[in-house]
C-alpha cells in the first residue's frame, strides 16, 4: 500500500515540476489551470495523509508558510558587485576600447561579447549544495545581504532540486522581479482594498522578497532569470565562458533568459541595445537597459576590476520611465458602468520616447493617499500599453498656488448623484443609461473588436448618435436608416453606406461575441466564452441560478451575482428581446431542441488522451450531444470519459462512485 502511495507521490511530484518546469522557463503549457490543480491537490492530499513521504523537491514545498520575526544577516562568501553604466553609444566605445587596451594581439583574437537584457528586478543569490537549495539572500550592500531562503524557495521558476551533473556547491545569481501582468493585476486588487499600490514592478518585486510571512511572498507570484554564477565547487561541467555557464545552469533546471545573444564586436552590441530597446514595451517584464559581458573567463579573469565593478562588463542603461511634469488640471472620466475615474491632464513631458498628457489617478482614496494638488509637480510613469499614472507627488516643489481636487458629488456627464457602495473603491454615477457617458461607453463596447465587430462605427459617430438622440441602447443601431444618417452633419453618402454595412454584417455574432457585448459586469472575453460553452441558449442563461453560476470554474459570487442580476433586470430583458429580433446568435453547435437531446441535463467531464478527439474536439462533441462540459470532477458529475493516461480525475470519480466510459464504449454509442 505504502509503495503504491510513495510511486504516485513520486509520479505526481515528477509531473508537476515537469509542467512547472514547460509553463515558467520554457513558457509552454500543456495542462488547464484546472487540471494542473487537481494534480496539486492529489498530492497535497496525499502528502497530509503520509507527511514522512514528502519529497525534498515537492511542488507543495513552495507555497510558503514559514513566519519570521526578522532576516537573518548573512555574508556573501563572495561579494557581489554592480555595474558601471554607460548612457550611450560613447560610452560603450570606451567601454570597448579600455578592454582592447588591456589585451594582447592574441588574446584579442579570442574575444567576444556576451549581451543580455538588464532585468528591472533584485539581485539575488542562491546557493546550492550537493543539489539541494540551502539558502538565497538578497544583494544588500554587496558584502552583507538578508537571508531570503524561505521566500525564494517559493519561486516557481527556481528549483529546489538540481538535475542533471551539478557541482558539490554552486551559488547561482541572478534577477527577481515581478512580470508587468502579476504586477498590473496585484496593484489593482491593492487598490480595490484600499491599499498602497506599488510604484513599479522592482518596488513590488523587492517587497515582496522582504516579506516576513513566506504565504505572502508565495502569492506575489515572482519570477527569476539566471545570469551568473558565485562560487562553484566540484564541477563535473568545465565552463570556459559565461555563456557556456549559462547553458549549464539551463540544464541544471534554472531558467535564463532567453533573450541573451552573442556579440562579436561593439557594433553588435549597438545593434542589440538597439533591437530589444524597440521591443521593450512588449517585453512580459521591465528592463531598464542591456548588459554586455566579456564572454571568455580567461580574459575576464585578466581585465579584473576597478573598485567595486568589473572592468569586463557594463549597463547600457534606457532611459528612465519616469518623468517630471506639472498637473494642469483633473478630469472626471465616466466609465460604462458609471465608475468615476479621475484623470490628470499633464503639461506634456517626454517618457521614454512617449508624449503624456493624461494620466490615471484611478480613484479617490488614491488621489487623498497622494496628497495631490492642482499645480503640483507629479512624478508620473508609464509602462508598455497601461496608462501612464501618477505615483508621486514632488512635495520639495509645492508653491502656494495649488488647489485641491474637488471630487464631484454628482456625475459631470449627466448630473445624477455619484453613489460609493461602502467597502468599494469605486464611486459610480447612478444615473445607468439616461447618462450619455455610460450610453456611449457602453455603445463603444458594443461594437468593438472582440464584441459585435461593427467596424467603422468609432468614438466620434457614436457620441454624435447618443447626442443627437438617434441611438440609446445597442438595439437602436439596427432601426438606423441611410436617411436619418444623411441629415447628420459631415455624413456623407459613401460613410452612411459604410456604416449601415458594417451593422448589417454583424447580425449573426457568434453566442460568446454576444455575450461578451452585453458589457456584463466583471464578465469579461474569457468567461463569456466558458459561459457560451457551458449554455445551450440564451435562454438556458436567462434562467440559471447564482448557484449553479459558481458550479462553474473561474466565476465567483460576485460574477455570478452580476450575471443573475442583469438577466432578471427588466431594462435588459427588452433589450435582450429587441437585439434578437434583429441578430441571430450562432450558437457552438446546431441545437434543435434542447430538451430533446441524447445528453441533455447531464453533466460531462473528459480526461485524459483521446484517440479520436482533440481536447476542443471532445468538449464540441458533448455540447453537440447536450451535455454541459466540466473541467473538475464533482458530484454533479454524470460520466467521465476516460482516455489513455487518465490520472486524478479518474480516481476521483472512481472515489464517488462516478459513471465512467472509455472511448470505445463512448465511440459505440454516440457514434460520429
Ligand atoms: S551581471 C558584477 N546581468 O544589475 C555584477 N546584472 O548594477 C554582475 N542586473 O545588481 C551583475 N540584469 O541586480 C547582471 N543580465 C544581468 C542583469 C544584472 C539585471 C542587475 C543586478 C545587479 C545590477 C548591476
């Protein structure tokens, strides 16, 4: 029994590092957050009934726990240094030159350039013995950093286990920080609590490594890339060169980025900075320049140091993302859902090649917390496509003409009282859709891209529709005619024909497009398409319960209050009656009659390869045949369709007591 129990915990240990291993260092994912989920829960459980068979390189060793009082101080055995900086191409010509200066003709002949990106994160150290993490500390000064071992151990990138040939001891150093996605989404929950939002993803990143409470660091989800190697003891892998180091501590499990690239002279280098500088909005992480290396050990051995950086390496730094401006005055923008969002208007100020003049100061609490005034001088920050915010305000530089921001207490769009449900950040006009914003918004949401695609119908005709009192709901742009277009002013001929074209050829959305173009709170792309999966109809929606909403993977309360709410509100009920005299939803698959099908009522779960099916290709199938397709075993579950390798899911339904068919016997009676 024992053995069978350590072989899954083995097995299951082994799989869920494999699939961490594809998801955070070679980006590629082969397993639904739910099914990996359930694989983490089979072993924890399993772990909890057998705690003497916990692996040392278990997955569940890093979720954190442990609660310090405070860091320990720990001295690097060897110090860590910095980086000269360069700030632009004259520089990294000296830098070249100083080094060509202290080589010989031959050593010069073996020479050659290592480039990588200059993470925005921490420095951090991790030692390694016989294969096992031992401890990790942060930079500090170089000489003395803080024992971080529990929080790095819960960085998913990082193995707590070596494989392959490791050395007896290795220190690995490298960066910690946190993607721009993690970062955006922790800020936002911060702010909906009422709480501080980080100033950047580095801030973020560092916090969260000094976090006392490991739990707590394991949450903010950080990520690392190795760069470098400390001491190393023992090494079965002889490395003659930074790079060849780099793809050793590839093969030892450790991530690196994969945006490192060899360079053969200082032009290459130029030519680097200049390619990863252009894609620097569209990196998943920040950079804040490009570091070059000298690649061969040899000749980094004999350029040395100068103080307390290498001689043999340098930071071409970008320039920075934040700037210095002045706040003219705050806007109050209205949402479509009546959220009212205060914006800075800027006196322009170049960031990083970007002209700002607006920013979010996202809500109230926010613009108290920044004791922000009218006529401050506003460090502001911009990131890849967010927009750019106000983080702080220069309190040095404050003058007497400032005045304070006025919140308003009643919408400015349409005058209705601004209402703020106690314990949301959000205050929201209360006017719904006799507010012209909240028309227009929710008109612009409706036709956009991934909604009902009327392409042509921008910003500008719509607020002129709402204003002009043609359009008032999403069901009004189907009533349109040419004529009452043409007396509008700049309407010509060829624009009307256009735009009554493109309505016209959205009249049969697809049932997730649909969904999504109601503008349901919180319901956005993703969860209109799981619910236009999981429903039959429009109608199968219009009369499901908040209940069974949450039965669904990935909607909470909140969503499913949301939903339940605007399917029994009236003003939606018309306008759902009215947009489906004129559209005709394409539903997944052909339904006739709901009722009537093979599968109706039943709840399907499919697990495991299929010989036949795809993962899409199964899960169409059963919705064609009427069933409702599940991610998770439950006890609402009808039958699960085993293929080969089926795992948790299977003895979970085994467990309950679940009907289970393999594909043959589904194949025999349902055939194609
Ligand atoms: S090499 C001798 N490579 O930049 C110094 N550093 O000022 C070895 N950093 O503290 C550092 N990305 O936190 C190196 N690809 C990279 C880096 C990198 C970011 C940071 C690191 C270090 C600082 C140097």
């Amino acid at each position: 029994m024992s053995d069978s129990i350590r072989d899954r915990i083995a097995e299951l240990v082994a799989e869920i590092n494999r699939q961490n291993y594809n998801y955070h260092v070679l980006d590629q994912i082969e397993l639904t957050d739910s099914e990996f989920d359930a694989l983490f829960l089979e072993l924890k459980t399993l772990e909890a009934e057998h705690p003497e068979l916990i692996l040392p390189n278990s997955p569940t060793q890093k979720v954190g726990g442990m609660i310090l009082k405070e860091f320990n101080q720990i001295t690097h055995e060897m110090p860590m240094l910095s980086l000269d900086n360069a700030f632009n191409e004259d520089d990294v010509m000296r830098f070249d030159e100083r080094i060509r200066e202290k080589l010989t003709s031959s050593e010069l002949a073996t020479l050659t350039y290592w480039a990588e990106p200059k993470l925005d994160g921490l420095a951090i150290s991790i030692l390694y013995e016989n294969g096992r993490l031992v401890r990790a500390a942060t930079r500090g000064d170089g000489i003395q950093g803080e024992d971080v071992t529990e929080n790095v151990k819960t960085i998913q990138s990082i193995p707590l286990v070596l494989t392959g040939n490791f050395p007896a001891r290795l220190e690995v150093r490298g960066e910690a920080f946190m993607r721009k996605s993690v970062f955006e989404k922790l800020n936002l929950a911060r702010l909906k609590k009422n709480e501080k939002p980080f100033a950047n993803p580095r801030n973020a990143a560092a916090g969260s490594i000094r976090q006392l409470d490991s739990k707590i660091a394991a949450e903010r989800q950080l990520s690392f890339y190795a760069y470098g190697i400390g001491i190393i003891e023992e090494n079965p892998q002889e490395f003659t060169a930074h790079s060849e180091a780099l793809i050793g501590l590839q093969s030892l499990g450790l991530p690196v980025c994969p945006l490192n690239q060899s360079a053969k002279n200082v032009k290459d280098l130029i030519a680097y900075q200049e390619k990863i500088l252009s894609n620097r909005d569209q990196l998943p992480y920040e950079i804040d320049g490009v570091v070059y290396k000298v690649d061969q050990y040899a000749l980094q051995e004999k350029l040395g140091f100068v103080s307390r950086a290498p001689r043999f390496a340098i930071a071409h730094k970008f320039l920075a993302m934040e700037a210095r401006t002045t706040l003219l005055d705050v806007d109050f923008q209205v949402g479509r859902t009546g959220s009212i969002t205060p914006v800075a208007r800027l006196e322009p100020v170049n960031v990083a090649g970007v002209m700002v003049s607006n920013a979010t100061l996202h809500n109230e609490d926010e613009i108290n917390r920044l004791q922000v005034m009218i006529g401050d001088e506003v460090m502001i920050r911009r990131a890849g496509d967010v927009i750019p915010q106000v983080i702080r305000v220069v309190l040095e530089h404050r003058d007497e003409n400032v005045r304070p921001i006025l919140f308003p207490k009643t919408c400015p769009v349409c005058d209705s009282a601004i209402e703020r449900v106690e314990g949301e950040a959000v205050a929201r006009c209360t006017g719904g859709f006799s507010c012209k914003a909240q028309r227009i918004e929710r008109l612009k949401h409706f036709v956009s891209r991934k909604a009902m695609d009327i392409e042509g119908l921008g910003e500008k005709w719509l607020e002129i529709f709402v204003n002009e009192n043609l359009v008032t709901d999403p069901a009004d742009l189907y009533v349109l005619n040419k004529a009452q277009l043409l007396e509008l002013p700049r309407m010509g001929e060829k624009s009307a024909d256009n735009i009554l074209a493109s309505i016209e050829g959205s009249k049969q959305p697809k049932f997730s497009a649909f969904l999504y173009s109601l503008g349901i709170r919180e319901i956005g792309e993703a969860t209109a398409r799981v619910l236009a999966d999981q429903y039959a109809s429009l109608e199968a929606l219009q009369n499901e319960t908040a209940e069974n909403f949450q039965k669904i993977d990935d909607i909470g309360p909140v969503m499913a209050n949301h939903l339940v709410e605007f399917f029994r509100n009236e003003a939606s009920q018309q306008l759902l009656q009215r947009l489906t005299s004129f559209v005709e939803i394409q539903y997944p698959a052909p339904i006739a009659n709901a009722g009537d099908l093979p599968l109706s009522g039943e709840t399907w779960v499919a697990t495991g390869s299929l010989a036949h099916f795809s993962r899409d290709g199964i899960k169409d199938r059963l919705i064609e045949l009427g069933a409702k397709v599940a991610s998770s075993v439950s006890k609402n579950t009808t039958v699960v369709l085993a293929g080969e390798k089926a795992g948790s899911k299977l003895s979970k339904a085994e467990e309950l007591g679940i009907t289970v068919m393999n594909e043959e016997e589904f194949l025999a009676k349902y055939p194609l």
